[in-house]
C-alpha cells in the first residue's frame, strides 16, 4: 500500500461519530484561519488523529494532495471531500 492509500483507508474507516474530531483536527491546524495547509499544519492534523504514520509518509501524502504544486492544499476543499468520503459510509 502507498502512504497515501493507507491515509485514506484509515481516515474512511472511522466511524461517523468520528467525523466531527477528524474535520476539527484539520479546521485546527489551520493557523490564521487562512482556510489554507501547507506540510507542517497537516502534519499537525495527521498526528492529532494518528501517531503512528511517519512523518515521511505524511509529506507524501501532502504532496499527492498539492496537485498544482502551491506548497499548501486549500482546507475547505479538502474537509468537503474528505467529510463526504466519511459520510458515505
């Protein structure tokens, strides 16, 4: 599994009551509420949520997510698609 896979496969397999914690950890890392995340603030989230994924994985992860290569991911889009995958379940 890629690091990326494995993120997304532990973030979905949370349950509902879970979906509120995970969009605040990532609403939290957010520092300035610039509704923007570079690597650091989604290190922040990713380790409030799970500590056993390195930090090499999460850079790897973020930058699969930075498709247009800005350095950071635009939180709101990022909390819809990631509530919407939660809520599929």
């Amino acid at each position: 599994l890629t690091p990326f896979t494995t993120f997304t496969e532990l973030m979905t397999k949370k349950g509902n009551q879970e979906k509120d914690k995970i969009i605040e950890a990532f609403n939290s890392a957010d520092v300035g509420v610039k509704n923007r995340l570079t690597l650091r603030e989604f290190k922040n989230a990713v380790d409030i949520l799970d500590h056993t994924i390195s930090s090499w994985d999460i850079r790897v992860i973020f930058h699969q997510i930075d498709t247009q290569k800005r350095g950071y991911i635009e939180l709101n889009q990022f909390v819809e698609q990631f509530a919407g995958t939660l809520e599929e379940e």
